[in-house]
C-alpha cells in the first residue's frame, strides 16, 4: 500500500464530529487553505507536494494541526512552531492510554521518537481527533519506511488492541476517606 492510498482510506476517519476539528485530502483541500497551511506549515516543499491535512485551528484556517506531505509529516500546534518528522526518520510511534483512578477518564498520550528528536503531541491537538485510528494510521505510514520492521509493527498494531483497558468495565469509586479507587464491575 502507499501513502497516499493510507492517507485516502483512513484520513475521513480521523476528524471527530462536533469536535471543531476538520480532515482533507488533496483534492478536497480548498485552494485558500491549502495556500495557508502550504505557508505555515512546509513553503520550502513544493504546494502540490501536501497530500492531506488535518486542521485543528480553531477558525479552521489551516494554521495549526497535522501536513502530510510526500516527504514528512509536520506539526503545529498554538504558539509553537512547526515540527517536521520525515518519514524515513521515524523510529516509532508511541501511543498510551491509561484510565484516570480520579475522573475515570481516559488520558491519552501520543509521542513521536524521530532520530532528530522526541516529541510529545500536545492533548490540545489530539482532543477532537479518533487517535486511536490516528495511531494506526501513523504506523502504517512508518511501515512504508521500514520495510524490514513492516511485519512487526503490524503484530504490535493487532496486540494493541487488545492490551487497551476497556473503561466501561472500570468504574471510579470514592471510599469513606475520599480516596479514589477502581473497582471492576
């Protein structure tokens, strides 16, 4: 499989509805925000080079959120800037979800381990995207790069499904002290 036919299958998927948070694909891509983000994001790569987007903006202006181009995935959140992951540079994807004992919340955290640099993908980003479909599609990306570690990302794509804690079988319980515990139902 190649990217742009990844990016096609699962980009629609990754946008939460009513979440403030909007997914294109190239050619969906209007031309004003692609202007834009082709601006913020990557203006030394070539316009037509940017496959898909995924703008968490809060005007939806193309100025924050995840480029994915031919060559690299880049990143900009509010008041920072661009973070740039080549493909071919990725190490791993590391996504974790733990149950929070107080709120019973899931939090989620999701770190990109490149061969220049870590980086930890603010929740701010990540809050109005599927990142469990978000995941998958980054290590299916990563795959293409690696090909003598395709086969072992997929095998930890399938165990991950099933090491993730289920929330509906735990719930918070406050004992008479106020101290929060889990229980199972």
């Amino acid at each position: 499989m190649e990217l742009s036919q990844i990016l096609q299958k699962s980009i629609s998927q990754i946008a939460l509805s009513g979440q403030g948070v909007k997914s294109y694909i190239i050619p969906q891509i209007p031309r004003r925000l692609l202007t834009r983000a082709w601006r913020t994001f990557c203006p030394q790569e070539k316009r037509n080079s940017i496959l898909a987007l995924i703008d968490t903006s809060f005007f939806q202006n193309g100025k924050e959120g995840f480029v994915f181009t031919q060559n690299a995935l880049y990143i900009r959140e509010a008041m920072h800037r661009v973070k740039v992951f080549p493909y071919d540079r990725i190490n791993a994807i590391i996504y974790f979800q733990a149950l929070s004992t107080y709120s019973g919340k899931n939090s989620i955290s999701m770190e990109i381990d490149s061969k220049d640099y870590d980086y930890e993908i603010s929740n701010v980003l990540l809050k109005g995207i599927n990142t469990d479909r978000f995941n998958r599609m980054l290590q299916q990306i990563v795959s293409l790069y690696r090909p003598d570690e395709r086969h072992e990302i997929e095998e930890e794509l399938e165990d991950s499904e099933t090491q993730i804690a289920h929330p509906e079988k735990f719930k918070p319980h406050k004992f008479k002290d106020g101290d929060p515990q889990i229980y199972q139902k």
